[in-house]
C-alpha cells in the first residue's frame, strides 16, 4: 500500500492496513490515525513508537506478551502472524534439528520464568547462531534492562515491517551490503565469469545463500546481501578460481594447488557494508575487508 | 635390519630379509645375492632393479600379478602382505565406503581384463581422489605403456620398502615436506600459539591428518607432513586465528571478523617442498607457495 | 565555441574557428565546411580525418611538414601555435636540460634526414622518457610506415584539440583514469586523511605531478590524473602512512617500520585504467593493479 | 690476539692489548690483569665494566673525556684512535657536508656547555640521522641521566671492540641481521637472479649499502647485513623485478608495470632480526616484517 493511500484512508482502514506493524497491537495504528497526513515514512515510523514508548507499563508488557515464541509451539504449528512466519524462516528457524528445537525450548522456559514475557529479536538481523548467543546474554540481564532491550528489537522490526508493506518516497532502513570483487593479479585483470558462492556457517552446517558469477570488471551484479539487514552469523564465500584459471589457459599444476578458494568470516554490523575481495595468482591469494 | 648385516649374512638370510621388497617375489633377491657386498642402500636398489628389467616377459608379468587388487577382495580380507596392508592403509584404503569400494571393484575388473594383470600404484604417493583418478586415466594407455608405468610404480615401492626395512648411511627416497609459518602483520611479529589444523579432503571428507601448534618463531615444530611422500590429494590448513588475536587482546568485531582461516590447496609433486605460510591481521590474510 | 554556432557560422567564420585542429592547415576545415550541420562532433572529426586521408601525397607532406620539431628550435623561441606551445610543455620539452635539448636536435637531425618531414607524436600522450623511446624506435621505420604513423598521431592530436575548443553534447576522447585507494588492514577501514602524492620519474628526475589526501572512503576526490590521456611514463606514488598511523595513536617502532611507502610503476595504456591501491598495516603492505 | 694468549700474556703485554678497549684509559686493563685466567670474553667484558661501575666519580669524568667529539675537529684532522677513527667512518661521519659539519658543532658546543663532557654514543648502532636525532634528546637529559646514558654506550662500544681485537670461543654481541626473499608468485616457484639493492636513506642523500643477486631459493648467499648491529637508519631494498619477468619471458606492458620495486622501511633495533621479502607477479606485490 502507498503512504498517500494511508494518509487519504478511513481511519478503520488505515488501522487493518498497519495493525500488525506491531504485533498483534492495532492500538498502536489507532492512536496515530489522526495525526495524518504524514509527509514521510520515517514521519508515520517515529509517531508509532512514540505510542510506545508513552504506553504505560501494562500495555508495554501486554505489546511484549502478544509476540510468539521464537521457535516455539507456535511456529510448529503455523500459528503465527504472516509477519512472524517469515521472519522466523528467514533465520533458518523453520528447519531446526530435534536438539536445536529443544535447546530453544529450554531457553524460553527459562527466559519466560525470569522475565515474564516472550523473547523478542529482529531476526532479520540474525543467523541462527546468533540468535542463540544473544538468547544466552540476554539471560543474564536486568528485568528493566532487558524489557528496554525487547522494545529496541521491537522497533527494527516495526520498521522492517513498515518498509515492507508501506511504499512510499522514503526507506527507514540503512540496509547493509556485502559485495566481493575478484582480481587475477597474475594478468593484472579484473577475474571475471568466476562463480562465486555464498554459505552461512551455522554450527557444523553449511547453507547456501546465494551464488553469482562475477562480470568483466571482476565483481557480482547484484550484491552477495543487499536491500535488508545483513544477518549476523559467520560465512564462507566460495571462489572457483581453479576453472577460471584453466579456462584462461594458465599452465598449473595438475590438481592445482588452488582450485576452490574458500574466505571465512563474520559479519557482526548489519547495517554496515561488507566488501570481501579477492586477488589471486595460480599460487596466491589475498582478501582484506575492504570498503 | 642394518646394511653390514645384510651384507655379511648367509644367502638364505639375506633372501629372507629382503624377499618382500618385490612382493612375493624372492627371486629378485637371490639374484642379487652373490654381487655383496653393496658399500651403500642406492647400490643395492639399483641392483634390485637391474635384476627386474633385465628379466624376461613372463616373470615381469608373473610379478605383476604378484601384486593384491587395490581394496580388493584381499584387502578386506586382511590376507595380504604386512607392506601391502600398511600401503593400502596409508591412502585411506582400509576404510571405504561401500560405493567406493564397488567403484574400485569395477575399476579392477575392467583393468584385469584389459591388461591381465592388477592395477598397481605406490599408493603412499596418493590419497583416495588421485588414486582414483590415476586409475582412470590409466586404463586408457596401450598395454606396453602400461607395462611400463606399473613398472615404474613398483620400483617406487620398492626403494620406500628398502629405506624402511633397512638402515644404512645413505636413504634412497628424496621425501617431500609441507610446512607452514603464521605471521601476524598486525603487530608485525611471528604468530605464536597458534593452533593449526591439516585436513585431506576426500570427496565431502575432511580427514585430520595432523594438528600442531606454532612456536614462537610462529612455525610448528615438525613439518605437517615430512620424512615421507606427500599424498597427491587436496587439503585444507585451518589456523585458529580467532583464539590467538583474543589471546593479544587485540579490539574486534563480534563475532570476529576472522576466526578460523581454511586455506585449500593441493598437492601435485609428492617430493616437492611446499611452504604455505599465512600472513594475517584481525581483517585481512593472504597466502601463497613458498619454498 | 559550440558545435552548433559552428553549424551556424558562416563559412570563413567556421574555417578561422577550426584552421589549427589541423597545424598551419586551414584546407582541412575548409573542405568540410559545405557537408555541415554536423551532429556531433565525432561527425565533424571523421569528416575532416576523411579529408586528410583522401588528400594527395604533396598536400599530406606539406600538413606533416607544417608541424613544428619536438624540442627545436621554434619551441626555444616560443614560435609555435598556441596549441603546439600548450601541448609541448605538457610533456615538460620546455624545460629540457642542455643535454635534452642537444639529444632531441640530434635526434631531429637524423629524423629529418631519413624521412623529410618532422617527428610528430601526440605529447599528451608521453612522459619526456616515453618520446625519447618512441623517437629512437620510429627512426628505424620505413618511410611508408613511418608516413602512416605520424598520420595516427596527427589524427590523435586533432582529436584532443577538437575536444578541447569545440563544446558539443559528446566527447571524442576515450580518456583514462588514475585512481588510488588507503585501507588500513590493522583497523579494517578505509585509510582517511592520509597525503598522497604523484610524480613523474623521468630519468634520475622526479617531478611531483599532483597530490592529494585520502578522504573518509579512502579514496581521493579526483582521479589522480583523469580527464585527459595518461601520459606514458613511469610513475611513483607515495602514502605518507607513517603520519597516518602515528594519528591513530597505533604503538609503533621508533622509527616506525613504514613511514613514507612508495609505489613505483608505469603507465603504458593512456587510454586505460589504472587503479593502484594500499592496503596497509604498521609492519606491511600490498599493492596491484586493480580496476 | 687470542683469549688464551691474553691470559698467558705478561702483564704489560695485557695492558697493551686491551687498553685501548675503553678510550684512552689504560686503567680499566691494568684492574683485571691480575683476576686472570678468563674463561670466557663474556667474563672479561664483565670484570672491566665492573671496574668502571666501581670507579669513582672522577675517575669516570675523566674516561668520559677521553673519547673525541662526534666529527669533531680532532675527527677531520684524523688525530683520533683507530678505532674511534673506524667507528666514526661506520657511520658516515667522515664524508659530512659543510652544513653538517656545523650542526655537529653546534650541538658538541650545547652538550659540552650542559655537560662538562663529549657526546658519547656506540656510532655502530647507528645511521647519521639516528645520532643526530639522539643527540637532540639526549640534550634534554639531567645531568645524572645523561652520565649513565654515557656510560651505557661506553660499554656497548667496549664489547663491540673487545668481539673485534680478541678471538675467544664466545662472542659478547647478539648482532642483527637483515634478510630477505623473493617469492615469484605468478610462477610458484623463488625469484632466482633478482637483482637486490639495499640503501641508507639520509635525508635526500642515497648512500649504497650493498646490492646481491637471489639464488635459487629467492634468497641472498648473504644478508644485507650480519655480523654487525644494524645501524638504526631509514632503508630502501629495491628489487629489479622487471628484468626477472622479461628473463622469464612473461607478457607484460611496454613500459612494463613493475620495473624497479623499492621498499623503504626503517631499523629500530640494531640487534633485531629484520626479514623484509618480496611476494610479487608483474601486475602486484606484497612485503612485511617477517622473521
């Protein structure tokens, strides 16, 4: 839906349209309604949270109660919200091992006796990985601390959400960018029509994000992630320098002493910009976070 | 068995001690039996052999069939000779799947009826990937070539053979080496405590092959691999580089943006040197063959 | 002057205006004047090339012979056209050392006397070493071979002088670009505010041809040199890194290990690319050519 | 002379041996002659630095001004010891330019004025830059301060001489080294028959140190320097790399790429062990601080 259409709907319109923007919480759209027109995005995003943010104490608890598990009885069975379903899958978390399931049930247990409420992540932010290290941290904070950590998480994703279904001249989000760029510093050419593929480390796991094939100035189309947050999980990108070289005709060795180049490493900012190159000689190789 | 033995013992003796350098085939040794005595190891090899090509059709292929299948049916049923059963292990052998082991028994049949004798290899020259490949590739050579290339094979079991069975001034084989040095250009000192792991990738297999940790002149205190053939085969060096810039306190990234560095490559040259060194900050490495 | 006041102009108006693309050879310009309007200006470039290619062998020899020697005579006494002034100091031939000068009337001399006509290069092109390398090479032609190589020169030439006094929607010159780009590999970020400066190395002689400072990205503002052809020559860069590290407060030796680190390389293609960055700690570096 | 000769010696031999080892002060010898037999040089070294330790104050005033000024005026008319005369010459300090020359004086006259005593300072260790910049310093000292400074070089420049007049089994100085290596990684394989330059750098002047050939393991049959302590200084190594790929017959840019690679870094610790090699393909390179 467009923002001029929000702005130009009936108010019972406007609060079905962005009612689930927080979970659950069409109270939320309602107290806004009449403060439109909104002249931007980051106008309507800032005028929601502010509900929030002044909403006493019960009301706050009952925004945090109305968010499911993550992992939980209701992901099992498909209850969730649309919004939930696809985050929590886009964090791997529909396709959890029988052990992992119970690790995250146990953590819930735990979580819900000492804080009385949910726990709440942007997981759009996240790999499962990391999901688990901030589960395991956030038990150990303060009630006050933590229930200011929920909200915070809350507003990513509220303005995700907002991003993802309203369109409108402005994005909230400052989304990151990870982008590689393949160097032959044996020819001292770009390296190109190299694939190029992408995993997310996740315990003994490897998941395959994305693959590309790197054009004449050595580098992907697209970006490897782009347009959302980059999740916060450890990666191994994967170079197939060995075809590229023998498809230049470079005398090697037979097997050649590199073929599949793997880099890994961690992303820890979602919103920062990831640039993972690669210059390499039959015999050599280098990579740096670049910029 | 030392070489001033050898060459003051009996006939019998001697035959004895050195009838398995030729697999299941003492007459090499008789025959060398009357030139002692052989003032060094490289004497005596050369001898062997002389004996061998000097011999005439039907006792080079009787010696040829000598030999047991490549995980064959002997293999599994432990009834080869002690060497046999310590070279085959050494490649991996001992422990196929059971795909594996149907591919070889194919690979065997075909061979047999294309040669009439078995497929033999210095397997301590190879890991699994290139024994296979080598297998291929030589059922496509003309029977005299490959009389010859088996030839070949087992004079370089033999001259391994006699470098283990006997001790004398001299060794025969010029034994390959991989080494590595980690170097921290973050703060421009060698890498210290730094734990590395070597891996042989077989297929989707990773193998440990030996683990260590380097010094401080950030080197291990043993070659990785030494004082033997390097397998042909893919590998993969890890250096826990995560632990080791913790351990200096360097300020990172969490998670850090390195944690463990993999480096993939191959060897092609089992008498070769090859020096793979890492030089690494918290953000950035690069390798390359050394010497 | 705009292309379409060219179109517009009457015919005199049109042959004063364009008389010098071509040195002391108005004809040019006056042939084409009745095929215009032009659309753009690599029409009118073609039409006036054609010109020069269809004309008969005493008129080409006379267009050679109307340019003025590299370095002669005329160049001391400041006799030459505007162009041939502004095109010969770009190249540093004003300021020939005596032994220059005599190498260049030598050179000349022996020009002259093969060939009867004067060496003509486009200089925007060439550092002073470049010329001397490409006179010395050129002397050893044939005079058919030769007569065609100063032509592509001429054309070059008139190019670049219709790029510069014709305004018009397109550009004919493909021109290159020198880029450079900091990475500090001991932080993982982009090397800001750190000088940078270029000079030409031209014999022992080392003259500073731009310099500049890096800004948040690392990267100059302007291309180092861009918007004109890079001048075949050989080049060095220098990263006063020592200054930048001493900045970031980073402990280092005293002195410190890298202070000012120089990049010695050199441009053959001037219509290329050449994208030479650092990345760099206290205690390394590397650099390639990158695009 | 030998160690065992000296314990032998009578005593006015050993007096005349070893009395020039602290400047003009025949006394320090003649204090140990009788705690003969030495077993060691270490044992010597340290019996005359603890009779110095021991002296009293004036007696150390007057060791003190027994040396000669730092290119002082007994320096340009030669009126030295040979051995301050050979450790003067180390450093560069008999081929001053006039300006120097002068600073020198001027400094002298402002350390002779605070301090009642001559600049002191073990010139083996040092480039000319480094003494002066030491000199500066060492000018803000305390009076109390700066003795003990005096006193350290006395007995760094008295071991110095002691390794060079008197052969034992032990050696008294951990002398630094200076490698390096040439790894040729567009091939694989060490950068055999690289032509290797080392420089001091002071101020604009380039003073040449030594230049080598690699052998065929990238190495120097030598290190650039050994044997000595590395004089604290700013160096340039330069690698004509560019002959090396046009030997080996690689396709390259005309002017190629790489021609002469210079690296310029600084010594800090004359006792240190410096490796500064050279990882390089004709379009990249790379150097650090190994070990």
């Amino acid at each position: 839906m467009r923002l001029d259409e929000l702005n130009a709907a009936n108010k019972a319109d406007f609060v079905t349209a962005l009612g689930a923007i927080y979970e659950h919480s069409p109270w939320v759209a309602e107290a806004v309604a009449n403060k439109r027109p909104f002249a931007a995005l980051a106008a309507l995003n800032d005028a929601m949270r502010a509900v929030v943010i002044a909403a006493d104490a019960s009301r706050v608890l009952a925004l945090l109660n109305a968010h499911p598990d993550l992992a939980g009885k209701a992901a099992r069975a498909g209850a969730m919200t649309a919004d939930s379903k696809a985050e929590q899958g886009s964090a791997g978390l529909a396709r959890l091992s029988e052990r992992e399931f119970e690790e995250f049930h146990r953590l819930n247990e735990s979580y819900h006796k000492k804080f009385g409420f949910p726990f709440i992540i942007c997981v759009r932010r996240h790999g499962k990985e990391s999901i688990f290290r901030q589960f395991e941290r956030r038990l150990g904070n303060t009630i006050a601390a933590e229930r200011d950590a929920a909200l915070l998480e809350i507003f990513r994703i509220a303005a995700l959400r907002l991003d993802q279904h309203v369109s409108a001249p402005d994005k909230l989000a400052v989304h990151g960018r990870l982008t590689t760029h393949a160097l032959d510093t044996h020819a001292g050419i770009p390296a190109a029509d190299v694939v190029v593929e992408l995993c997310e480390l996740s315990g003994a796991e490897n998941v395959l994000i994305t693959a590309g094939v790197t054009d004449a100035s050595g580098r992907t189309d697209e970006p490897l992630i782009g347009g959302r947050p980059l999740p916060i999980a450890r990666y191994e990108l994967r170079f197939m320098i060995g075809d590229y070289f023998a498809r230049r005709g470079v005398v090697r060795a037979d097997p050649p002493f590199l073929d599949v180049v793997p880099i890994r490493f961690a992303i820890a900012e979602p919103e920062g910009h990831y640039h993972v190159p690669l210059t390499v000689t039959p015999w050599s190789y280098a990579t740096y976070r670049g910029s």
